[in-house]
C-alpha cells in the first residue's frame, strides 16, 4: 500500500568550488558586514528580486526606491533590458522557421510603459514623501480612461519583434487582462502604436470575471491548444502572464518593477 505521507523538500543549488583553487583568492570579501545604506544599490538588488520573482507578491513600490524605479523606466535600462530579451526571444523564434508558432503578448508588452505603467509614471511625482517622491495606488477609473485615449506608445523592442516575427510567419495572439469592452480602444491603440495583422485579440469576457490573471491567461492559452494551435513561445512583464498550465515551450519575461499582477 503506497504511503501517504507527503515529504516537502527544499531544493538548494550549491557552488562547488574545486580544492586546487581554495588557496587562491577568487573574491575579496570584506572582513566585516556592512548595512547597505545606498538607496541605488538597495534598490537596484530590490528590482532584481522582483523581477526573479524571488519576492513573490508585492503591493508597491518601496519610499526610498520610487524615484531610483522613475528613472530606471524613464531612462536607457529600461529600454536596454527590453531589447535584450526581445533579442533571445528573437534567437528561438528562428529555430521554427517552417513550422507555425502561437505568440502570445500581454497589452503591456506591446504597448509599451502601459497597462497601468504610463498613468501611474505621470503622477509619480504628484506627492512627496521623506525621499521626495511617493509610489501610487492602482485606481482603475483613472486606468479605464487613460485606455481610452488610446495613445500608448509601442515599446520599440516589442514592436520590432513583433514585425519580425510576422516576417517569419508566425501567427500572433495578443492576449490581455482588459475588458471586453475595451476591445475597440485597445485594437485602436494598437493600430496607431504600429501593430496590425494579429491573428486574434483575446480579452476578459464576462465568465473571465473574478479570476486571477494566472488562471485567466492559462485557460485562454489552454483554448488555443484544444483548437489545435502549438504555443512555442510567450512573453509578458508579468509573472502571471506566463505561469499556470497550457504554458509556452519557452517564456520570456520583460522588466516591470511598477506594480504586480498575481
């Protein structure tokens, strides 16, 4: 009779480091720890835990990293980091040449700072904490008419893979958290920020309602493949756009240290 006890493991990777080079001096570490008082290195370890996932969820920004997250997505990093995995997600769309490839993108990664990064930038600096600047709250009045404008600009990383994997021909599923009735103001926005020619746009119905994005996302993608579609490659700024089930050969996620999404 099979046991029913359940073992729970924790799994530790260690670095073996071989005896002919204990002797030498790989990294000097200082002799006694020091508490890190630089908001910039702080912050900038803060920003690697999230985007690892290593802090799991998290509700905001910390006081003394909003301005350190401002100009990090105001500046070249930002830009640069996307281009880099736009790049490697470039690389493994080329090993698929002849066969079709289901590509699905979050609206945030094809509208660039959005989907609410662009709102929630402009009012960064509308208070002012210890740190001279304060992290705000998601209100999603102020979302559903910054989605209307329609105005969002395409991050040019996303928009050059995009292109390129038309290019290829790739079929292309652009799958989003926002309502069906905003389908006509997000095909708008898409259109003027240089998108076209997506296979299909797929947002929360009304059965969507209420579910987490994880859950929402993976049954959408799990849809496609009952249709018979193979999903080889997916990207998104957010965990949830490609954790679950029905999930893609390989994943690729965008930097996003604005806000979370479980």
């Amino acid at each position: 009779m099979a046991s029913s006890v359940h073992h729970l493991l924790f799994i530790i990777n260690l670095l073996i480091i071989p005896t002919t080079l204990l002797s030498q001096s790989i990294i000097q570490m200082p002799p006694r720890r020091h508490r890190i008082t630089d908001d910039n290195l702080y912050c900038d370890s803060w920003r690697f835990s999230v985007e690892t996932n290593d802090a799991g969820t998290w509700t905001s920004i910390p006081s003394r990293c909003v301005a350190f997250v401002q100009d990090y997505m105001t500046g070249d990093r930002y830009l640069s980091d996307s281009a880099a995995v736009a790049n490697y997600s470039l690389s493994f769309a080329r090993g698929f040449r002849s066969e079709e490839m289901v590509r699905t993108l979050g609206s945030s990664t094809s509208m660039r700072l959005c989907s609410p990064i662009c709102p929630t930038i402009r009012r960064m600096d509308s208070g002012l904490n210890s740190y001279g600047h304060r992290s705000v709250t998601f209100d999603e009045a102020s979302f559903d008419e910054w989605v209307d404008l329609a105005e969002a600009p395409a991050l040019p990383a996303s928009l050059k893979l995009y292109k390129e994997l038309k290019h290829l021909g790739f079929k292309i599923f652009l799958l989003t958290g926002r309502s069906e009735h905003q389908r006509n103001a997000t095909a708008k926005n898409l259109l003027y920020a240089g998108y076209n020619n997506w296979e299909r746009l797929l947002l929360r119905g009304p059965s969507d309602q209420g579910t987490t994005a994880t859950v929402y996302k993976s049954e959408k993608r799990s849809d496609l493949i009952n249709e018979g579609y193979r999903i080889h490659g997916s990207s998104g700024d957010q965990w949830s756009d490609l954790l679950g089930f029905a999930v893609a050969q390989r994943s690729f996620k965008l930097p996003n240290p604005m806000y979370y999404i479980a």
